[in-house]
C-alpha cells in the first residue's frame, strides 16, 4: 500500500528504533534507522502532476545481526508498506565492524 512521507516517518517510530534523517548524532546507539532521500518520480494526468512519489533509502544501522531491523520489517508489514529486499553492507567505523541494513521505499504524497 501506498504511504506518504509524513505516514512513513511515523511508522519507522513505531518500530522502537530511533529515526534520523541524513546522519544520526555521533552519540546515536546502535541499532538506529537513518532514511534518505533518493529521488522523485511523477504521476501526470492532462500535463499535470497529480502525485509524487518520492523514493528514500532507509538504513538500519547496527554493531548487531540481521534481526536488528526486524522491528522495522514488522511494523513495515502491519501497515502493507511496500519497501525492497533488505541488504546487508558491513564497514568499518571506529574500528568496529558495522552493519548497514538497507531498503528502499517508495512514497505516495498526492
């Protein structure tokens, strides 16, 4: 199901995981969500736009495991958010090894 930006937000605070967007305080602790902006896609009808549909990339950020962003996925699924597969990039930060679990979904601000 189609969600708006402002629906999504509030869904992502359901999961009980703190949400930032573009980059998380440094004094963030793991696992956090940090959603961005990707790009935005136009429904037209007449040579007007009547919906955009904004995309955002959404990390789970963690020192954990996959079942990190499981909360995420379940609040996700209660409300038939429809978001991609999650994948998993790991990295160093601060000599630590870290997990970036990342989906994509698409917006409906009509």
């Amino acid at each position: 199901m189609p969600v708006t930006f402002q629906e999504l937000r509030s869904i992502m605070k359901q999961s009980g995981i703190p949400v930032y967007r573009d980059e998380a305080p440094t004094t963030a602790a793991y696992p956090y969500i940090v959603y961005e902006f990707v790009n935005e896609q136009h429904k037209r009808s007449s040579n007007k736009v009547i919906l955009d549909m904004p995309l955002y990339q959404i990390a789970v950020i963690t020192n954990g495991t996959e079942t990190d962003y499981q909360p995420l996925k379940e609040v996700f699924n209660q409300y038939g958010v429809e978001y991609s597969q999650f994948d998993g990039i790991p990295y160093d930060e601060n000599d630590s090894t870290i997990t970036q679990f990342i989906t994509m979904v698409r917006c409906a601000n009509g």
